[in-house]
C-alpha cells in the first residue's frame, strides 16, 4: 500500500506521533515506523472512510490498537493513520481513507492551522457547507466541506455542530484545549457508528463494531457496545489518565422533526399540483447534490419505483451536468427475476450502461456467512435482503471503476412503501409507522445498504433519506400519504404521473421485496436459503433455542443458523445490535417477514401479469 503524501511543515509546540500500519503477505498486521513530528498544518478529509479512536485504554499495547482498527479497512482501503496527540493520555485517533474528493490531500485525522487544538474524524458529507461559511463568516482551508464542522465549533459552540448539519455524518472531534470529545451521527444514522463505553470512562468509537469487539476483552469495569444513535450528540470531558466522562447527551433531530435551516409552506395553503411539484423538485435536488465526486458513479436497479426514481433523475442531472463519462446501472437476479426483467426496461428507456449480474444457488452457499459477518445482524429479512446487495457490490469492485453508488433506500419507510400499509387501521396509525421505521433504519434496511457496499470499499448515496426531502414529505397530510386503491407509494407515483421520466408500468409496479424481486419466478431467495441451513441445524438445537438465544429466540432453522454464525463473531451483542426482528405490521396469521405471505402479494401478481412488459 502506497504511503500518503504528507503537507505538514515543521512548527514549534507540541509533538504528535503517528504510526503506519502495514499487511505483511501472510495476513498479520504490524508497526510498520513511527516517528515525531511537530503540529500537523492542513489535511483534508475523504468522503467513504471508516474511523475509529479510543481513549483512556491503558492496557493494550501498539500492535494491538493497530490491530483492532484494521479490522474496518475496507471501508478505506487507499491510505490509514493513527495519530495522538501527547496532551491526551491514552487516546487515538484512526482513520482509513477512501478517497471520493479532493484525492491529493484528503487525509485525517483533520487538523488545520487556525485550530491547531481540534482533531477531526469525519465520515460524511455536509450539503450546506457554502450556506454555513456564509453564516459563520469564515474561508475554508482544505478543499472538503466537512472542515465546516471545526468552524461551527469554534464559533458557535459543540451544541451548535449536528443540528446545523445538512448532510450524512459520523464523527467525532477532539478539542485538546478544552478537553472535550464531541460525537454525532446524522439523523436517519446512513453513516454508521458503534460506541464502546465503561462505567469507568474508558471510551472507544469505530464505523463498525468490528473494530471494537477485541478492545472490549480489555475494557475494566461494565461495558457496553451499541450502534451510537442517530439524530444524537455527546459531550465528554477528558479527564487527566485520558479518561472520559459524559457530560452532555442530546437528541438533535427525530423523523418529522423540521430541519432548523429550512421551513415549509403549511400543507393546507397548498394545491395538490403544489404538492407534486415540491416533491419532484426536492428529491431532484437531492440526487442533485449528492453528485459531488471525482470518482465515477453509478445505480443500482432493480427495476422497482424507488431505484427507478434516482436512476432516471441521476441520468437527468449527469447530462445537465455534461458527466464526461455514461452512468452505469447495476441489476441482480436469478435468470428469470421479475428485477432483472424490469430493469432492463428501465435502463433502455434513461439510457445507462446496463451490467447484468446473474447469481445461483451455489452463490449464496459461498457469501452467506460473509454477508452475516459484514451485517453485524442476524436480523432475518435483512440477511435476505443483503445477499443480492452483497454480491451486486462484489461485481462492481471487481469488473469496474465505479465507486459511487446511488440506490432508493428510504423510499419505503418514508413513503408507506411496504405492502401491510395497506392494513393500517388509519392515517394515524400509518404515519407513526413511517416515524417508527425511519428511527429504526440504521438497524435494519440502512445497516445492510452500508455494509453490503462498504465490504467492497464502494459509497453509496440514499436521495430518499435528503434530510429536506424526507421532512417536507412527511409533513404532507397524513391521509394523503396512505395507500390508495391498494397501490402503495401513491402519493409519490402521482408526483411524478405525466412527466415521461419513467415508463408508466414502472411507475406503478407494485412492491416487490428485494429478496424476493432478485430471485427465481419460481423459488423465492427465502426458500433457496432455508434448503442451505436444513442440515446445518438439527432438530434438537431448534426445539431448545429458548434456552440457548433467550433474546430474539430463533423460530426456524434459517433464523438459528443466522444466530450461530452471528454469535461466533459478535458474541454477547445479540441484544444490543438487534433489539427486535423485522415484521410486518396489522397481518395476523403469519410467521415470517416476506411480503410473499402476506394476502395481498398474490393480488398484485395477477395485476402485473396484464401490466409487466
């Protein structure tokens, strides 16, 4: 691996050590050097990155820590340092580089010279960087927007930084000055982020837990390992062994909350045609400003609305953007999967460079563990959900330059998208459905976007999670945004009836589950999965599950495999990374999470026999 141009100068003052890390050919990680040097001057950060720090561990030596955070190199495969700072006793700071914008210089942990006591790890990317530079009155020094972060801090104070954030983000800044740590995710947690705390203050951080399961072996005292939660922040003072202690938690932002940078026009002074016409031009404008990239970018397409929607508007946005090169578009499936079908519908009509990725059985025998040990879940239908995802990605990384991926997650849960909305005893109760999901995504639908991906080092951009969008949408009235005449999502199909963006029979195909939509006609993905674990777990094993998995028991052997494999890597965290599985809601008389079992799929396959091309 390459080493990482440096741009600092020497500077009197403090020292801060950094350590490289190296993969020898056998597999095992060591100090590659280390040396001195005086205060860093400018770096910049990367878009898709993975970050990690600890503080106040004092029992761990070097190659360990090292260790520990390489295990989410993937998420920056291109370049990774740990740096520390000799104020602090016993913290580190990690960050692993893949590198989206800004290439040359983008390296953390950032620091820069007009604040030379804030270090910052950031994975993300802030939309209103230019609005807040304006508000705040300052230049920026590097060439990314995410150094709006240090900026903010320092003028407007740590309470100040996530709420003002148009954006995706994970990050943690250490302010060595004040002795402050600040921690905060967006508000629907696309970026992910794992927190490991004790009772006696030692602290950890990293993109994904992977990165902390062996650091908890060492923690002292009681420990806890969770998903940080998003729409969330935290203060921490450092104390003098290098130890933390919470001082501050808030929770900025939960689904329907309005942005504090935007405003909306009351929904009753608005016209239906209004309303259509606010939903195309904020979810345009969402794909729009996720185009920021140097590196090429592409789309996933199932052939569904959602994926459809953002294929057809980044297509739109590339030409107007005169992209020098064609996007590509992304479909997975068995040989005769209704996705693959509908895709290659859609791809002919926008125009992209259409792959084509068929999978077999014997696929899913090969990545099914791998997939669970990527999720960090034995969640049901999102293991499902995530083997067509998984190797979709694969295929990318391996046979093209793409790196930026757009897809339509968000869609369903903010829409009324999955087919038991049509149950929903009112509009009500729907609405709190949509909240409800929206808070939960980061452990479920958004968990198996970001993982599947980042296994292979791609980003991937979620429009229908645009803080902007998702907020005006769900400030529409609730009756409006209900299923109507048993077609889901109608209130988002309307918006875009009339405009030619997408053929009319994708416009209004219904629902189809990605697990289910990716395989064969005549075996869903679920049945595949169910034949490979059969022998895997024996009878005894499930008829005793209570005793052994008494939180989220596993009902069938499917769901005990899952555990198993779960439990072999993130043993003992079954409670705190999935605190439930995903069901559907107001179905009676079903067991299993496909929407293939609930009454009204069968409905919705004799439409598309008369409406699918």
């Amino acid at each position: 691996m390459r080493r990482v141009p440096q741009r600092d100068r020497p500077r009197r003052g403090h020292r801060v050590n950094i350590f490289r890390i190296s993969r020898t050919t056998r597999g095992q990680t060591r100090i590659r050097g280390s040396y001195n040097r005086e205060k860093t001057d400018i770096q910049s950060p990367a878009r898709m990155c993975g970050i990690w720090a600890l503080f106040g561990l004092d029992t761990q030596p070097l190659t360990c820590i090292c260790e520990n955070f390489d295990k989410i190199s993937h998420r920056g495969p291109e370049a990774f340092k740990i740096e520390f700072d000799n104020r602090v006793k016993n913290g580190y700071l990690g960050f692993h580089r893949l590198a989206i914008v800004d290439g040359l210089y983008g390296m953390q942990p950032m620091r820069i010279c007009k604040y030379p006591h804030l270090f910052l790890l950031c994975n993300g990317e802030i939309y209103n960087y230019k609005k807040l530079q304006k508000e705040h009155d300052f230049e920026y020094i590097t060439k990314c927007d995410v150094e709006a972060l240090m900026h903010v801090y320092a003028y407007a104070g740590a309470n100040s930084v996530a709420q003002s954030l148009d954006g995706v983000f994970a990050f943690c800044l250490m302010d060595v000055s004040d002795r402050k740590i600040l921690i905060g995710r967006d508000p629907y947690g696309v970026r992910p982020l794992f927190k490991l705390h004790s009772d006696d203050g030692q602290l950890a951080i990293s993109s994904e837990s992977k990165g902390l399961m062996a650091i908890s072996k060492h923690i002292s005292g009681k420990w806890v390992l969770e998903p940080f939660p998003p729409g969330h922040y935290e203060i921490y003072d450092i104390l003098h062994d290098g130890r933390t202690k919470l001082v501050e938690s808030c929770h900025y932002h939960k689904p329907g909350d309005k942005p504090s940078f935007h405003t909306y026009v009351p929904w009753d002074a608005l016209t239906p045609n209004d309303v259509y016409t606010n939903i195309r031009k904020l979810l345009s404008a969402a794909v729009e400003k996720r185009l920021m990239a140097d590196r090429r970018i592409g789309c996933l397409l199932s052939g569904g609305l959602d994926s459809s929607l953002v294929a057809a508007l980044l297509m739109k946005h590339a030409k107007e953007h005169n992209l020098q090169y064609k996007i590509q578009s992304f479909a997975i499936g068995m040989g005769d999967s209704p996705d693959i079908v509908a895709a290659r519908q859609v791809a002919d009509y926008i125009g992209t460079e259409h792959h084509e990725i068929i999978f077999t059985q014997q696929d899913v025998i090969d990545v099914l563990d791998k997939v669970i040990y990527s999720l960090e879940t034995y969640d049901i239908t999102t293991i499902r959900a995530s083997v067509g995802m998984y190797l979709i990605s694969r295929y990318i990384k391996q046979n093209t330059e793409t790196t930026v991926i757009f897809s339509g997650e968000g869609a369903d849960e903010v829409a009324q998208g999955y087919i038991y909305f049509r149950d929903a005893p009112n509009a009500v109760d729907a609405h709190k459905e949509s909240l409800r999901l929206l808070q939960d995504i980061y452990l479920y639908d958004g968990l198996r976007a970001d993982r599947t991906t980042s296994a292979f080092s791609l980003e991937l951009r979620v429009p229908f999670l645009d803080l902007q969008f998702t907020n005006y949408y769900l400030s529409l009235n609730a009756n409006s945004r209900q299923p109507q005449n048993g077609i889901e999502k109608h209130l988002l199909r309307s918006a875009f009836d009339g405009t030619n963006l997408l053929p009319k029979n994708i416009l209004w195909r219904h629902k189809e589950a990605f697990s289910d939509g990716v395989a064969s006609i005549k075996k869903s993905l679920f049945q595949i999965i169910q034949e490979i674990v059969e022998d895997r777990v024996s009878n005894e094993d499930l008829e005793n599950a209570y005793i052994k998995y008494p939180h989220c028991t596993p009902r069938t052997k499917e769901a005990y495999y899952y555990r198993n494999v779960f439990e072999s890597h993130y043993e003992g965290q079954a409670e705190s990374f999935t605190p439930y599985f995903w069901m559907p809601r107001w179905v009676k008389g079903i067991s299993d999470p496909s929407a293939r079992f609930i009454k009204h799929y069968a409905a919705n396959d004799e439409k598309d026999k008369l409406t699918t091309i």
